[in-house]
C-alpha cells in the first residue's frame, strides 16, 4: 500500500498549475486533500473532478496572506478528517521587474504572498502536528532561491527566504515534523501571466519556451510524501534538462 494512502493534504494555489496537478496526483494515491485558493470556482470543479474518480476532497477559499483564513483552512482539514499530515506551501507569485521600476506594491505583495503566506502556514498546522508527533511541510522555492539574476531580485529574495523556513523547520523538528524544499525551475504554470514590466516579461516567456509540464513537480511531491516516516526528503531542485539558470 502506498505511505500516500489516507494521509490528509493541505495544499494552497490548489486552483491550477503545481497545486491542481499535485492535488489530481495524491488524490490517485488515495490522499485525503484539503483544497485551498482564491478562485472558488476552479476548485469546485477539481474538486468534483477527484470525487467522480472517488478520490476524496474538500475545498476552501483562502487568501494566504490572511493568516486567519489559513487556519479556517487547517480547521476544515481537523473537522473533517481529524488530523493533518502534510502541507504544501505552493501559493506563490512572480512579478518580476528591475528594482529601478520602483514597484513597491509587487514588493510587497511578493512578501506578503511567498514569505508571510508559507509562515502562516507553518502557524496554522505547526500545533497539530506537535500534538499528532508527525507531520510534514513542504514548501516550494525555485530556482531563484538558489542563484539571483537580474529583474528578480526581491522575488529572489522571498524564494532564498523560502530556503531558510524550511530549514529552520527541519532544525526545529525535534525528529517529529518532515520538511522538504522544493525549487522548481521553469515550468508550465500561470506564474509569469502577471508580469507587469516588459522586458521583464520577454525575459521570463523566453526562458519559459522550454518548460516542463507541472506534472514533473507533482511527481516530486509524491516522491517526498510517500518515503517511510523515517526518511526525510530536504531539498529538490526540477529544472527542464535545458535550463541553464
């Protein structure tokens, strides 16, 4: 029987990309998923998608920068399930733009959503998971929390800090919480839809030509999940073969 099986799953940015390929993935593995974004619309439907294969699924809206609706969010999984096992951090953006633009509310925005979005996570679920002695968070970085590039220096920094949540989670674990960092390089995803600056966007579609499908990072998600409670998985970095960066 596959370690997925029966294990509850929280996972933000459930609406497309990573998050709907990963939730249509554990669901296949017999995951109980909690389904967490901002379009209601979207998850209903992948929702109803999980449930007419019999997989098993709920939803809630959330904004990840509302720290309260993240824990009606690790609420709904207790109530209906009775525990949390996993949460994957994936909501996440990329408005990518040179520092000279001056786009203090895409700064903020990228620190609200990458930075404060991932710890209010970790605050939503980090108490059950001491109660229940296990539990595992998994939070996706990039590619840019690893090497800094032009255009995307604050994005860069909210992916570095990314990095050091997950592992100040696996160095506070005392052995009970599992953390894994995932960095996905370019994929197919909705993340460069909302770059407002123009070379900034040619720059991103340009190295995007070559993206992998989001099956690639929801494959790895799977792999982490499903390794015996003695194993932790601690950094994965998917970049397409042909990606320099």
């Amino acid at each position: 029987m596959s370690e997925i099986s029966g294990k509850v799953v929280i996972i933000t940015g459930a609406s497309s990309g990573l998050g709907e390929a990963t939730a249509k993935m554990l669901a296949n593995k017999g995951a109980k998923l909690v389904l967490g974004a901002r379009r209601e619309e979207r998850l209903k439907k992948l929702v109803d998608d999980i449930e007419s294969a019999d997989g098993s699924a709920i939803y809630k809206t959330v904004d990840v920068t509302n720290k309260d609706e993240f824990k009606q969010l690790a609420d709904a999984a207790v109530n209906e399930f009775g525990r949390i096992d996993v949460l994957v951090n994936n909501a996440g953006l990329m408005p990518l733009a040179p520092l000279d633009e001056l786009k203090v509310d895409e700064w903020d925005q990228m620190i609200d959503v990458n930075i404060k979005g991932v710890m209010y996570g970790v605050a939503a679920v980090l108490k059950t998971m001491r109660e229940q002695k296990s539990g595992h968070i998994i939070n996706l970085s990039s590619v840019a929390g690893h090497v800094v590039f032009p255009g995307a220096t604050v994005y860069c920094a909210t992916k570095f800090a990314v990095k050091a949540i997950s592992e100040g989670i696996r160095k506070e674990s005392n052995g009970q919480i599992r953390a894994t960092n995932i960095s996905p390089g370019a994929v197919a995803t909705e993340l460069t839809d909302h770059i407002s600056h123009e070379d900034s966007k040619q720059m991103a579609d340009d190295m995007y030509d070559d993206a992998i499908d989001a099956d690639a990072i929801a494959r790895a998600i799977t792999f982490a999940i499903e390794q015996p409670g003695d194993v932790d998985i601690n950094e994965m970095i998917i970049r397409p073969t042909s990606q320099e960066l």
